[in-house]
C-alpha cells in the first residue's frame, strides 16, 4: 500500500510539471481569461460549489473512517485543510457578484484533481504516516509553527485579495479595473500569491510529501495563470499597469 502511494506522489508531482509547461500555451478558460472554449457554461456560484465541495466531502469521508480521527493532530491537520475548502466551496461562491460563468470542462478537470488531492492528503495523515509521527507534540514542533503562521498568511491575503476583487465593481458595472491595495500594490495575481503560500505552509506544517505535492500543483497551476493575466493586463490597461511596476505573483521575483 505504502508503495503504491509513493508511486502515486510521483506521478502527482510529474503531473504537475507537464501542467505548468502546458498553461504558458494554453489559457484555463475562465474568469478574466475566459473564452468560447471548454464546453457549456454555468453561473460561477453553482460552478465554484461543484467544483469545490468534493474535496471537502471526500476529507470527511478519510477522516470518518479512520482510526486516527480524534486524534489532536490529525484533526488540526484536517481542520486547516477544511477551513480552506469551507471558504472556497460554500462561502466564497456566495459572495460572487455578477453574471460571470464558467465552462463545464474546467469545473470537471477541477473536480478530479481535488478528488486525487484528498487522495493524497487524507491517506497520509489518517492511514499511512508512520505510527507515532503526529502526535499531540508535533503541535509544538518548529515545523508545525512555522508552517501554520504561513498557512495563515496566505489564508489572509488569499481572502483579503479576493475582497478587494469583488468590490472593484458598482453594481450593474461591467467594466474592468485594475487591483489596489493589498499585495496587489505588488503583483497583479496577489490572491494566488496568497494561496501559494498558504499551500506551501500547509506542506510545511505537515513535513510532508504529500504536502510538497500540493504546494507544487499550487504553483505549476496558478503561476502560468498568473502570467497570463498579467498580460491581459498590459493588453486592456497600457501604461496605466506598466507604470504601476508590479509582479506577476511573487513580490519582487516574478
């Protein structure tokens, strides 16, 4: 079994490289990068749900029905990872404003990768790390703190930048308006910056493969996304963007 898993990280993680490679060529269709492709399209609330919720349900389905469930880490563990998907699958939608859309071919793509990411999260924590790894010590370990006050700081800017997203428009307002304040006074995707690094802590706090995994899937999907919506920016804002000077998603590097 542990083999098998193992084998299984690995294809993950070569996975993601060929995804990284492969968005500088071809644009995830939807939000400001949206076009005609990707199959039909439904609202962005319904769409964010179905493509989110499964990876919520599924860790509650490994956490039920394993024996480690009440166990102080592993349930800290499952609570940080849930505490995202809470947001990004019930709360987050809600808070959409607008008409926006999103193709059927993404929200499945994004359906089975979070399926195979609660795979690879909930079999390690519950049934594969070695017996007697996370016990309720490893809350005070220099790994866990550290990784936990990263996991935050990314929560925060992740959250915080989608705000200010939100609140570009007036209502009835279909315009498009660069990103202020923030880290957006820094790079032009400052919410996926914010979630690299929640996702990156998450592999920390956890001192994980599984965990390094994820942040690799992170990065390899959103920094090719990153730089393409930094070029529709200099596209639709001209010198207004090039003067701002900014990043794409990491401050002061890319």
């Amino acid at each position: 079994m542990l083999q098998a898993y193992e084998w299984f990280l690995w294809g993950m993680a070569a996975l993601a490289v060929v995804v990284f490679v492969a968005l500088y060529h071809v644009k995830a269709g939807y939000g400001l990068l949206r076009d005609g492709r990707w199959g039909p399209k439904i609202g962005n609330r319904l769409g964010w749900f179905l493509m989110e919720s499964p990876v919520f349900i599924a860790m509650c389905l490994f956490w039920f029905c394993s024996s480690r469930r009440f166990e102080a880490t592993p349930l800290v563990f499952f609570g940080l990872f849930q505490l995202h998907y809470l947001n990004r699958a019930f709360i987050y939608p809600l808070l959409l404003k607008g008409q926006s859309k999103m193709p059927l071919g993404i929200i499945v793509m994004g359906v089975v990768f979070n399926l195979l990411n609660a795979c690879m999260q909930g079999c390690w924590i519950f049934y594969l790390a070695p017996e007697g790894m996370y016990t309720s010590q490893w809350l005070l370990s220099p790994q866990f703190i550290a990784g936990a006050s990263l996991f935050f700081l990314g929560m925060g800017i992740n959250i915080h930048s989608d705000r200010i997203i939100r609140h570009l428009r007036q209502p009835g307002d279909t315009g498009h308006y660069l990103p202020r304040g923030g880290m957006f006074r820094y790079v032009s995707s400052a919410n996926y910056f914010g979630e690299i690094i929640e996702w990156t802590g998450f592999a920390v706090l956890t001192w994980s493969a599984a965990g390094a995994v994820f942040a690799l899937w992170t990065f390899a999907n959103l920094v090719p996304r990153a730089d393409a919506i930094y070029h529709r920016y200099g596209e639709m804002f001209g010198d207004e963007f090039r003067r701002a000077r900014l990043k794409r998603v990491i401050p002061f590097i890319y």
